[in-house]
C-alpha cells in the first residue's frame, strides 16, 4: 500500500494466498498521510551485480512463528521468485533481531496525534462509516479495466451480483464500490469479534495504547532510523484506519500481510514489513480468508516468499496493482489457496512495462512518516 497512495497497505499472497497478494500487499497509490509534500523518487538501480537488502527480524513471543532455518528458505525462495519475475538478482543479510516493545515505543514518541487519529478501532459500532468509504476510495483503481477487475474480486468474494453501471462516469462507479465495501467490511468485524480469531489480539501487551495489531505504526516502522530494506514478523495486522483502506484489507477483514512505506535510512528510500502469521494460523476465520482449512509449514514458507516477493517489486519498481492481470505477482490476492496463488502467477505473462501498474514509478510512495528525534 502507499499513503494516498501510500504504497501498499497490503495483504500478502500468504499461505493464506488471500493475503499474501500485497503483499499484499497492496500498494495504495495516492494521497499522502506524511505530512511531508514529496514523494519517495524511483531508485537507480544498478545495471548488473546483485542488490543486497538488509533485513531485520521483529517478533512476537508470545506467537508461534518460523525457526531461523524457516526464516532463510524464506529468503531464499523470495531471491528466486524476483529472479524469475523482475529479473534481478538479490541477496538478503541475515535478519537481524530486534524488540517488538522497544519498537514500538519508539514509534509512539514519534507518531503524532494526527497520525494516530487515523486509527479506527475494530469495533463496528464506533466507527464512523461515512468516513471510512471516504478512506476505500483513493485506493480503488480509476481506469475501466482495473475497476471492473475490482469489481469481480468482491463479487466472487461475496457470492453478491453487484451492479457497475457501466454506462456511468468512472468515478460514479468508484463510489459505488467504495460503500459496498465499506458495508462489507462492517460484517466481516462483526463475524470476527464474535470469533476465537481475536484472541490473537491482547490489549494486555499495550495497556491504554494502540496495539501491536496496528498498521499505521507498522506502515511508520520504516520512519525510525533504523538500516534495513525489510523487516520480517510474526506479528498478526489486523486494524482499520480511516486513510487509504484497499480492497484486499477489506476482504481479509482488517488483515494486512504486508507493507512498502518511505523509508528513513532505506538504501532505495523505502523499506517493507511483511508478516507470516496469516500463513501460519490454523483458526478457521484465517483459514477461510487463504482458501483453506490447512496449511504446512512449506505452503506457509512458500506463501510469506510469495508476499515478500511482492513487495520487493514496491520497494525497488514502485509497481502499482495491475487488477486486471491475475498472473502478476504484483496483482492483489485473488484470495485463493497457496496452491492456486502459485499456479496463478506467471512471468511470462505478466511483462515489467506490459501494463501501466507495472510500469516502474506507477505507485507514488510518500515520504516519511517523520524523522526521528535523537534517543
């Protein structure tokens, strides 16, 4: 997702292949929640020799998660897969760990009040709708093709027959979608507060603070001064923010797998998080958001790759989100099973240029949240 176009609020093609896609995410492309008025530019990237990312690793104890070993076949199916899709050859350091409580303490002396306004809560009841369709809005595709392509993602989805009225301006059908989707995400938090699903979320780690589960600080991770291109986690996001809400995080009912954000101290000027807990969580509200009941520990290394991979192609292309060509690894999740997501994508068909979302620089990705002040 992006802010505004904050690149990515993403769902990661993941185990959960709904959610690995942005992964996810998802590369929202326009409007800016930095506060700051420029955009990350399109990095220069070397014409041979292999591009090493630095990575971090941000977990939660509390979570099960993948062993170091996991953690590297991860890496080294990610280095395959933007072989094979973007061409390029990439290395990633070892991760390197990091505190979960020292993080985002860090962040909450940095985010500012008007940043964490933007937080919506996941209680259905207190969030204000009207404001929340104008936050879908901005991330919905306004070209024909890739609206209609949205369009059917809900329907299969939802099993419902929406009308696109499509002798109507674009923008007339933008909106429409905008307030299906924010009814819909009202009955997906509905069904997930009423479910064992959100005991995966304790407000006793962050007692009177916004938790864990939040995206704007994981979308603010990359601010901090910290070295990395990428940070992994198993840290479950599922939130609601009133600021660029994608589709896919709508679908996957608060899940996001994955997110590209302006990047502090990011070699290319932005850096992605992307976590493997939707892969790898066996309660049926999750699995039924992936495609399925089961999932083995190769599909969820697989899956968390796939979101990886995907978010690779915002940190180093700024890709945006070509809906209307399911093989691009770029595309937001089709919310299939693992097996089908990788059956889906192919390279071949899916050509960097070969549409304007794969086109490098179509996502404007916002700068910073903010710069850190001195610890």
């Amino acid at each position: 997702m992006t802010s505004g176009d904050r690149i990515v609020r993403k769902v990661a093609f993941g185990a959960a292949g709904a959610l690995a896609a942005a992964a996810a995410l998802f590369i929202l492309l326009q409007t800016q929640q930095s506060g700051s008025s420029g955009y990350v530019p399109l990095p220069k990237l070397p014409s041979n020799g292999t591009i090493e990312l630095r990575v971090a690793l941000i977990e939660n104890p509390r979570l099960t998660t993948f062993s170091a070993a996991e953690w590297q076949q991860v890496l080294k199916t990610a280095r395959d897969l933007t072989q094979e899709h973007f061409g390029l050859d990439v290395a990633f350091t070892d991760p390197a760990p990091l505190s979960l409580e020292d993080v985002f303490d860090r962040l909450d002396n940095n985010l500012s009040d008007a940043h964490k306004d933007h937080i919506a809560g996941l209680d259905p009841d207190r969030i204000d709708w009207n404001r929340m369709a104008e936050a879908i809005l901005p991330t919905l595709p306004t070209h024909d093709e890739g609206l209609s392509a949205a369009f059917e993602t809900v329907k299969a989805h939802t099993g419902a027959s929406y009308s696109e009225m499509t002798s109507v301006a674009v923008e007339t059908r933008r909106r429409q979608l905008a307030l299906i989707l924010a009814d819909l995400l009202k009955e997906k938090l509905a069904a997930y507060r009423s479910g064992d699903s959100a005991k995966a979320i304790q407000d006793s780690e962050r007692p009177g603070r916004p938790g864990y589960n939040e995206w704007i600080y994981w979308d603010a991770l990359p601010s901090l001064s910290l070295p990395y291109d990428i940070y992994l986690t198993n840290q479950p996001v599922i939130s609601v923010e009133y600021t660029q809400y994608p589709i896919h995080a709508v679908i996957g009912g608060g899940v996001t797998a994955g997110t590209t954000s302006g990047a502090t101290q990011g070699q290319f000027g932005t850096a992605a998080w992307v976590t493997n807990f939707f892969n790898m969580a066996s309660d049926p509200v999750y699995a039924a958001i992936r495609g399925g009941t089961e999932t083995s520990r190769t599909q969820a290394i697989r899956m968390t790759a796939l979101t990886l991979t995907h978010e690779i192609g915002h940190v180093l292309f700024h890709f945006g989100h070509p809906w209307e060509n399911p093989s691009c690894i770029m595309a937001p999740s089709r919310f299939e099973s693992a097996e089908g997501a990788f059956r889906r994508i192919d390279a071949n068909a899916c050509q960097i240029g070969s549409s304007p979302d794969m086109t490098p620089g179509a996502a404007k990705i916002p700068a910073p949240y903010f710069k850190e002040m001195d610890r």
